[in-house]
C-alpha cells in the first residue's frame, strides 16, 4: 500500500497535520515516527513511499534526511514537504531547497493549506513514476528494437554478399557488351549501398548500446588527417574534381580512440564532398583551444535547411539536399557522428548559410 511519512521532531507535533491527511488521502497509509526518540537506522519502511513529511523543528533534520534516504534507498522523486515554525526565515527555506527539501509549510497550518501542498506533492510523486515508467517502457522499446535491427542487418550480410560474389564471376562466364556491363555496375552499387547500410546500422546500435570499449591512444593530428583525406582524394574528391585544403603543419597531439576519431572524420569529409557540387572546394582546419581541439570541416554545398537541421542528427533521416554525384546516403551518417563524439566527451557543432555551405565543428578534450 502506498504510503505516507511523517517524521516528528516532538511528540505529537504533527498532529493537526496528520488528522488533515486522515480526512482526504484515505487511499494512503500514514506513518509516524519520533525523530528524536529513534535514528534514521532504527525507521524501517515497508511499503511504497510516496511523500516524506518532515518536522522543521528536529535539530540537523537535513543530516537526518539525507542519512535515512541513503539508509532506506529513497528515491529523489519521492517529495519531502517541510513543516518549519512561524518564525523560519527566508534563508532557512532558501538553504532546504538547495538540499532535497521539495516543499514546506510554514506554521499556523490550516486545514485547506495542508490539503492543498500534501495533494500537489503526491501528485508531484505520481507525474513522476508514471514518467519514469514512459522512460523505461521507451528503453526497452528501443533496445527490442535495436536488437532486432541488428539481427535482420546481420542476416542481410550473407546474401549481399552471394550476390556481389555472383557478379564478380560474370566476366567469367563470356565477353559482356556495353549494355550489360552498365547492368552489372548497377548492381554492384546496389550491392555496396546496401552492405553500407548494414554496417552503418550495426555500428551506431553497437555504439549506443555502449558496449564497445575506448582505446585511447596519443594522435599527432595533423598526420591522422592528412591520411583520412587522402581516402577520400582518391575516391570521390577527384572523380568531382574537389579540392581538399588542409595546410596544418604545427604538430598538435591528442589522446583519444583513433578508431572512433577515423570514423568522424570520415563521415564528415564524406558528406561534404557528397552534397559539393563539381569543382568546389572542401576547406579542413584544426587548432588547439586551452584544453581540446577544434576540427572544422567546411563545403562549398547547399546548406542546410531550418527543417532539415530540426532532424539532421536522428537515425535514418534523409535531408533534402541530394548528393550531387549520384553518391549514396544511408541517413545514420550524422547520428553516428553525433553518437561517437558524445562518448569521446565531445561535441559537435554547425554554422551554416544556404546556398553557401555548411561548416561543421568537432570539439575534442584529450582523454586520459
């Protein structure tokens, strides 16, 4: 049975309080104990808490509440409603609330006044249950569902990877006209768009279920960028005839999961040069602010939307902005970004200008 809590500082000090519950809350069972006659190691609590009453008179009643909270595992979302005497001063109250006190009641209590903090309090409690189950009920959702994705994302690879196996041995078989080679090249990127989801998808459910391990390790920047271009140089940044510039010389060093920086920069790169049109530039920076570091990565493209930036980082989003090469998108790019720089103790930031570009800020600490 749900119940409430009355902590008296002398005997029967509470009285008038508790009579008034007894008249609206019958749904609740009261307890009542002398506060100076037992230790909070000597209260036992059987039943639900629902709200805490507490005799502002007790001396060190915040010491008392706090050692019987941590006795008895009382959640802080059960209300603590003070009862303080006529003459409580305004740093009194002001000092309680900074303490976990959640409500008070200053003498004389009235039997309307009492009903109506002990109602808003309990309500208080409820809201917040019924809140904390919505929460638990959206985890697990999310965490069925994430399992099940990775379990088809999973069992997707096999046949992906038939079909991508089968097309490889075609030429094999006879001299392909123009035609079917176009065919076969289709197919081929078909096959990559979706073994590149099915990693996409795999990873951020494995990153945010937080069950990879960091691996940090000391990073000279300037050089770990420079390779990360060069990937992309020799894929899509030539084919559009992009340039990448990046003329950071000063050795700037960095503790951190390279792993996870490589896939940042990746996806960061990648989707500049993706929504670039043919012959502009991509423009990469890194500096060194007080204790991090700042990597700002900058296209020539579109923009992005006041509707598109309201979704930009959640999974599966597609913005409107196409890729300008026929480029594929998965839309897990940028959650992904956001996931992996959220466990590096980072943050991730834009400015951007449609029809101009878009500028993306990585903020890294040096982990230890």
């Amino acid at each position: 049975m749900n119940h409430i809590l009355l902590l008296d500082a002398h005997k029967n000090a509470l009285d008038a309080i508790a009579e008034s519950i007894d008249t609206f809350a019958q749904d609740y069972q009261v307890e009542r104990y002398n506060a100076l006659e037992l230790s909070p190691e000597q209260i036992k609590l059987s039943s639900l808490l629902c709200l805490l009453i507490l005799d502002g008179q007790l001396p060190n009643y915040l010491e008392y509440l706090h050692t019987l909270k941590r006795k008895e595992n009382i959640s802080d979302s059960v209300p603590v409603l003070l009862c303080l005497p006529s003459d409580a001063t305004s740093d009194t109250v002001a000092h309680a609330l900074s303490k976990g006190v959640t409500d008070f009641i200053i003498e004389p209590w009235s039997a309307a006044l009492v009903e109506a903090r002990v109602k808003s309090n309990l309500k208080l409690f409820h809201s917040q249950k019924a809140l904390e189950k919505q929460k638990t009920d959206l985890r697990e959702l999310t965490e069925t569902q994430n399992y099940l994705m990775s379990i088809v994302a999973h069992d997707l690879k096999a046949p992906l990877n038939r079909v991508q196996g089968l097309v490889q041995l075609l030429p094999l078989v006879g001299t392909l006209n123009q035609e079917q080679k176009e065919q076969v090249e289709m197919i081929e990127k078909a096959v990559e768009s979706g073994q590149k989801l099915i990693e996409d998808i795999l990873t951020i459910n494995a990153y945010e279920a937080d069950c990879e391990p960091l691996y940090i390790k000391e990073i000279e920047l300037s050089d770990f960028i420079k390779e990360t271009i060069s990937m992309h140089q020799q894929s899509i940044a030539d084919k559009k005839n992009i340039q990448i510039s990046f003329e950071q010389d000063t050795p700037i060093t960095l503790k951190t999961d390279s792993e996870h920086l490589t896939r940042i920069l990746d996806n960061l790169i990648s989707n500049a040069l993706k929504f670039s049109p043919k012959d502009k530039k991509v423009f990469i920076n890194l500096e060194q602010h007080k204790n991090q570091v700042i990597i700002s990565v900058k296209d020539q493209g579109p923009g992005i939307s006041p509707e598109d930036q309201k979704k930009m980082f959640k999974k599966f989003q597609k913005l409107s902005a196409k890729p300008t090469g026929g480029e594929t998108s998965t839309g897990l790019g940028l959650s992904i970004i956001k996931v992996l720089t959220q466990r590096l103790q980072g943050s991730i930031d834009y400015d951007t200008i449609l029809g101009k570009g878009t500028t993306f800020k990585l903020k890294l600490p040096s982990l230890d």
